[in-house]
C-alpha cells in the first residue's frame, strides 16, 4: 500500500521539457551504473563461493577426523512430522553405513567443487539438498519459528548456482570452453 502511494507521488513528478519527458525516480529504483557492478559483483560472489566451499570443506573434514556417526542425531535430534523416519533410519545399521560416508564425503566434495570453482551448479544443487534433509529432519526450528541457518545455505548455494560463480575465478570457465561441454548442452548447465 506504501509502495503504490510513493510509486504515485513519483509520478506525479514527470514534467516535460521540451519533447522529452524527464522522470524522478525513487533513490531506491535508480539501477546501478554498470561498471560499478562490474567492479563489485564478481568480488563478492568469489568470496561467497569460497565462504560457502569452506563451510562445506571443514564439516566433512571435522566429520572425518572425529569419527562421524550419524545415529546419534538421526535417533536423539530429530523430531517433527518426519521424525519417526528419520529416527528409523537411525537404527537401521544398513542406513547408517550408507548414510555416515555421504554426509562427510558429500560435504567435503561440495566443498572442493565450490572452492575451486569446478560443476559449481551440480555442488549447489546437492549441498541445498543436504541442507533441507537437516532442516526437515529438525523441523520446527527450536529458536526460530520458521527460518534457519539451514535454508539461509539453501538460498547463497541457489543464489551462487544461478549466478554461475564457477565462471568467476573458478575452472567451470575453463571447462565450459572445450569442445566436447559445447557439444553437450546439458553440461554447461552443471557447469557455472
């Protein structure tokens, strides 16, 4: 309702000199010159993507020095609508087997992909994944009604995939240049 009353007031402000119509914009609608984007963008998704590749990189590793057993969060931590599934799979030492190598591993691999900047779309994807497997397996969040540091992963690992921060300093830009990726054009969208 705000918006639509400033948006108007705006408006209003359009006046004509000579045949052009000069407009004012709100400071907020002005975009953003673009070297100045060009100047800014890239530097930060790089840090972000290596932030993120960090993240990842340390909790596998972490897992793999201590000795990670996912049974203890799968029967002890979870709770909510899935609870009773994800506490199963805790006492299942088949599940667990499986389930212990892919959280670290997965971890540890996402990580290396987004450091080095190497099918940074493909880790995105499996490391939000990840995320939301947490997430619902504790949800309700217990100090936050409904937003989690889990989806805050969620959305930079969605926000770097759909900028293509593998270009920026990573070998996605290198690897999308070969001749066989431009020939298969499912591999560039893993790639970026």
């Amino acid at each position: 309702m705000a918006q639509a009353t400033m948006e108007r007031g705006y408006t209003r402000l359009v006046r004509r000199a000579g045949s052009e119509e000069i407009v004012v914009r709100a400071p907020w609608e002005q975009p953003w010159p673009a070297t100045l984007v060009n100047a800014v963008l890239p530097p930060l998704v790089l840090l972000l993507r290596l932030t993120m590749g960090w993240v990842f990189v340390w909790a596998g590793f972490d897992k793999l020095i201590r000795g990670f057993d996912a049974s203890g969060f799968l029967i002890n931590a979870t709770k909510g609508p899935l609870g009773g599934w994800f506490q199963s799979l805790g006492e299942n030492n088949a599940a667990v087997d499986v389930i212990n190598p892919l959280v670290t591993w997965g971890q540890i691999l996402i990580g290396i992909a987004l450091i080095f900047g190497i099918t940074v779309r493909w880790a995105a994807f499996w490391g939000a994944a990840m995320m939301f497997l947490f997430y619902i397996a504790q949800f309700p969040p217990e100090f936050n009604p409904f937003m989690e540091y889990y989806l805050v992963y969620i959305v930079v690992l969605g926000l770097l995939g759909a900028l293509g921060a593998g270009r920026i300093l990573g070998l996605d830009s290198w690897i999308e240049r070969l001749p066989w990726v431009r020939r298969v054009p499912v591999a560039t969208f893993v790639l970026g």
